[in-house]
C-alpha cells in the first residue's frame, strides 16, 4: 500500500498567476542548478508541469477576456 505524502504548501495549487510564477521561476533554477536527487527532480518537474498548466489556463482565460473586450461585449471575468 503507498504512503501518503502530507500536504505541503508546493503540492497545493496556487493561489493566484504572480504566485505560481514566481514558485515556477523558483523550481526552474532549483532543477538547473543540478543539485537536487533524481527523486526530487521527478518531483519538481511534475510541479512545475502543474504550475506551467494553471499559468496557461489562467492566461487563456484573461485572453478570452480581452477577445470579449475588443469585440464591444462586457462581462465580467471570473477565475475558473
């Protein structure tokens, strides 16, 4: 039966899109430092895999936002 890992602050999703890149821009040089055991380095890319996916989501969403805008409808953004 696998262990459960406790819950830390880096497995829980970010709060906002400046937070998760500044904890992606951390990892990145973390892993480019080549410092870190083979474990942890799994660990970060699949980290930073979820990092990379909720900036792009949250990016994409600002996009449709902004194609909303320039298309002379109004509506209010809401983060999914």
């Amino acid at each position: 039966m696998p262990k459960a890992t406790p819950s830390t602050p880096e497995s829980q999703p970010p709060t906002s899109y400046e937070q998760a890149l500044a904890e992606l821009e951390q990892l990145v040089s973390r892993l480019e430092s080549g410092a870190m055991p083979l474990e942890q380095l799994l660990q970060g890319y699949q980290r930073g895999a979820q990092l990379l996916q909720y900036c792009r989501d949250r990016l994409a969403a600002v996009e449709g936002q902004i194609k909303l805008l320039d298309e002379g409808l109004l509506k209010t953004w809401t983060p999914e």
